[in-house]
C-alpha cells in the first residue's frame, strides 16, 4: 500500500492539509503517515542536563499532541490506516530523507504553518521542500478544499519535464481529468504561431488515457494593463477565471511559479496561492 507523508507543525493550516490528504487516501486506497520534526527550545543552555530535559519535554508534548492528530483524522475517516512518528531535526533536512524511504508516493502539507500571515513561496520550508523532495508535493492552501479533481491545470514552457510531472500525478491521482494548459507569451509574439505550437504538443499529452480533453489557456502580458503586468499574474488570473480544481508545476517551473505569491512592487499586493499546487518530484 501506498503511503502519504503528511509533515506537520500541529497548526490549524497544516491539519487542512492532513485533511486533504485523508481524503485522497481513502479515495485511493492510501495510507498516511503523519511526522513531526522538533527542535530544542532551550539551544541556548549550557548545561547539558537541562538541555536533554528540554529535549525530552518537547518530545513530550509532540506525542501527545500528533497522537491526538492521529486519533481525529481516524474519527473523521474511519477505516483510515494512519502511522506517525517525531523526529528531532529540521523540516528541511529531515522531511526529505524520509520520503526517499521505500512507499511514500507524495508528499502533502499546507501553504502556511503556524505562521500564516507569511506565504509559503518566500522563504519558507514549503518552498525548500519543493525544490528538495525526492517525491512530488501536493502544496495545500489555508482554507477548506474541494477534494473533487476535474480541471486540471499544466504550466507549460513545451519542456519534456512536463510530460514526467502530468505522469505523475496521474499516476497517484488516478482520475480521468480535463486538462488546460496554461502558457503567457510575450505582447510581441504571435498568438497564431504559439498556439499551433501548443496543437503540436498536445500530441505528446494525448498519449495519456487519464486525459480525457484538453484545451490551451493562452495570453499576452499586456503592458498597458496595470492590473496585468507581470506573467505570474496573468497566469493567476487564468487559473481563477477557468476555475481549475489543481496545478500541476514541472521542476524548471518551480522558480517561475514562486513569483506568483511574491508582493509586487509596483502594486503592493500578493497574490496568494487559492488552488492545490502538485510539484514534480526533484531528480
């Protein structure tokens, strides 16, 4: 059986992502293995005793607590074959060693942890993850999801890296699903030349048998548009305006796709992450 790794810092964000990740599980015959990295609060003592009584009551509390996640996670899915563990370390570190270890298919956790007022794209450890993981990672939002998957979104720079990332999410999704692939060109290019370069990629994508149809979200940057000055913003209104359920970030995409929840300068804004986010795992 396939397993879900679910790190978490016993945040409310992190238990949406748990959540999300139960819901897969029980749809995909998975299970969840949900893991807890601690640090010593008390780094700065000297005193080596005090020190491993600090260790030892962190720990502590970290039992009890992911044990309670554990108990209702299986309250609210029963039948749910849930395992977890904690572990000192950092996240960073930590989390993808243990999903280079034998039956993890993905990894699952939120966009914010216990600090949610900072996104998880500007220097955070999901962002760190992402670029790490030796598995794919399903980034989760701070709010509640629909679990259903119909529309599907691929950023698309016409990279074979894609067709690895759209296969693996098929893969541990296992859903026939519409797929939209999304690519911003410059004002100054042919809307005529890339889309027929898009119809010449499709062809790659209709090899797979969980795509049932697929159609291209294509757009110039406008420069005229204040509201529309950047490609991450254009894209994020794509994918709100076609109301797609999923986003799929290929590995040279991953940096292109931060830029999406960084403030603009020109307008003060953020644009924050709205949808699932599945990044191709780190080769």
């Amino acid at each position: 059986m396939k397993k879900l790794l679910v790190p978490t810092d016993f945040s409310d964000n992190a238990f949406l992502a748990a959540q999300y990740a139960a819901e897969l599980c029980q749809k995909q015959k998975y299970s969840l293995h949900l893991i807890h990295f601690y640090t010593a609060t008390s780094s700065a003592f000297d005193d080596a005793e005090q020190q491993a009584d600090a260790d030892e009551s962190d720990l502590l509390k970290a039992d009890i607590t992911i044990k309670d996640w554990a108990d209702r996670l299986e309250a609210l899915y029963p039948g749910l074959l849930i395992s977890f563990h904690n572990e000192r370390g950092l996240l960073d570190e930590g989390l993808p060693k243990e999903a280079a270890r034998e039956g993890y298919a993905a990894i699952v956790m939120g966009t914010t942890g216990v600090t949610a007022d900072k996104n998880i794209f500007w220097g955070s450890n999901t962002a760190l993850i992402t670029a790490k993981a030796p598995i794919p990672v399903i980034a989760v939002p701070n709010r509640p999801i629909e679990h259903t998957v119909n529309k599907v979104g691929l950023l698309t720079n016409f990279n074979q890296e894609e067709l690895l990332t759209l296969h693996e999410f098929t893969h541990i999704f296992k859903d026939s699903i519409d797929l939209s692939l999304i690519h911003v060109y410059k004002e100054s290019d042919s809307e005529a030349s890339i889309s027929a370069r898009l119809d010449s990629w499709l062809f790659n994508i209709r090899e797979f048998s969980a795509v049932r149809h697929i159609d291209k979200l294509i757009a110039p940057i406008v420069k005229d548009d204040k509201d529309l000055d950047t490609i991450p913003e254009v894209v994020a209104q794509l994918i709100e305006e076609n109301q797609l359920d999923i986003i799929l970030i290929s590995k040279s995409r991953k940096t292109f796709f931060e830029r999406l929840f960084t403030p603009s300068v020109s307008k003060a804004i953020t644009l924050a992450l709205q949808k699932p986010a599945f990044f191709g795992k780190t080769v």
